[in-house]
C-alpha cells in the first residue's frame, strides 16, 4: 500500500508540472474479438475460416466543466462482411458503433444514445463504480506518466452462435477482468469506458485478456465545449425497457436472417 500511495503522489505531482489539463479531446482505436461460433449440422467442429477475427475501429471522447461525451470516430461505418461454409452471407454488426454517451461526472450520471433497428433511444443510467484496484505498475503512454489499475466486471452479455442451421442469441454469464491506465496528469475521469471512475483520463482498456482493447492514439488540448452535451434524439426509455426491445428486435432479425438465406451478428 505505501509503495501504491507514493507511485500515485509521483504521478499527481508529474501532472502538475503539466500544468493539469481539464478539457480536450482523445481520439481511440478499439479491437474487438469477434465472439462468434459456427458449427456444421452434424455437430462437428466450428467452420468458419473465413470470418473475421478481430474488428477495428475509432472512437472520440470529448471531455470539459467535468464532463464528457463519446462518438464514433468513423464518419461512414459499414458492415462486416464473410461467408460461412454452407454459403450464407455474414453480416458483422457492432453493437455501439453509431452510439453515443454522455457522462456527467458531478451527478455521476450516464445518458446514452442507443441505435437499435432504424430507431434512436435515450437510456438514462447512473454510473456504478468497479471496485478498483491500483496495482502500482507505471507506465508512459503518449508521453503521460500512467498508473495500472485492475477490477472485476460481473454480468451479462449476448452470445451468438449456430446449431443445425439455426441462429440462436442468449445470454451468458459475463465475468470480465479489466486492466486499465489512467494518468493523473489529466485529472479528468474521461475515459471509452468506466467513465467517471478513476482520478484520472484512462489511455488503455484490456478486458479479459485482449478480447476488447482500447488505447489512445492521440490526445488534445483542443476541443469544441459546446458539443459535450446530454444527446436528446430518440425514444426516452429506461435500461430494463431498452433490454426488452432490444431482444424482441434482434429475435425478428434471426427469423428475416433464417428466411432470406442471411446471418446477422450483432457484436
């Protein structure tokens, strides 16, 4: 513990011959796992060799007056896609990629712009905090003294998977170790994700061993203040009632999938 609180008073004392950063602009390049299994009829071994393995993209986090808000980076994003073995188009679709989140960290308050179908909708949350850990690991990114702290998410998540033919999404357990680095330099607890939970901007997210990365690519002092704002377009609904059309949406796309000879993968 002493060597954790004197590494974190080094790094706080490192950002304030930087003069403390409060507002800018990061711009993140995310890798995803693409969590997906096809297996034959007859129950042999998953075939899929020419599905994609990892997906890329960028994101941008604006962040002042302690707050922040996240968009995709990408001004056209497309689908991913493959062939599967029996012939069937593959179409990769990220979940988040055309979300947005909005993050008041004085009211520890999220509000999310969620796209699902051809529908917007605004799912207002409270941030709840991980149970982190510093480590006491250092380590320089983009020429940010960083500190490494680690925690434990526990949850859900969908799972997509083929059996005889068919498509089948469910939840699984989810059970995520995180690992993250944070530099106090820029006391501003933005971040891609866990927002608002940290003393300081997160650079770098590995959960679960490289099934999800994030890392900063490029930090800046300047931003636009004017757009870090709540997002108002869409349907106001709670978590619970988004969760709910969600499933009842992705079912009737597994069934337009069955019919028209199509597979789509929300990841």
């Amino acid at each position: 513990m002493k060597k954790v609180i004197l590494t974190f008073s080094l790094m706080a004392a490192l950002g304030v011959t930087r003069a403390q950063q409060q507002q800018g602009r990061v711009i993140y390049e995310r890798t995803l796992q693409m969590q997906m299994q096809l297996a034959s009829a007859d129950g042999a071994a998953p075939a899929a060799p020419m599905l994609p393995r990892t997906h890329t993209d960028k994101f941008e986090v604006l962040f002042a007056n302690n707050q922040s808000l996240r968009r995709t980076k990408e001004e056209d994003v497309t689908e991913t896609l493959a062939q599967a073995d029996d012939g069937r188009e593959v179409h990769f679709m990220i979940a988040d990629v055309n979300d947005v989140r909005y993050c008041n960290f004085t009211t520890a308050t999220v509000i999310d712009q969620r796209e699902l179908g051809a529908k917007n909708y605004i799912v207002t949350d409270s941030i709840y905090p991980l149970n982190w850990k510093l480590t006491g690991n250092t380590s320089t990114i983009l020429n940010y003294p960083c500190q490494e702290a680690v925690a434990q998410r526990i949850g859900k998540r969908p799972a997509t998977r083929m059996e005889n033919g068919e498509l089948k999404t469910e939840e699984v357990a989810d059970t995520a170790n995180v690992v993250v680095w944070f530099t106090p330099a820029i006391p501003v607890s933005a971040g891609p994700e866990y927002q608002g939970q940290l003393p300081g901007l997160i650079l770098s997210i590995d959960i679960n061993n490289g099934r999800t990365k994030y890392k900063a690519v490029e930090v800046s002092e300047q931003v636009d203040v004017s757009l870090i704002k709540p997002p108002a377009k869409g349907k106001k609904v709670t978590a619970a009632a988004f969760n709910k059309e969600r499933d009842q949406i992705m079912g009737s796309w597994q069934r337009a999938s069955d019919t028209r000879g199509m597979i789509h993968i929300r990841q």
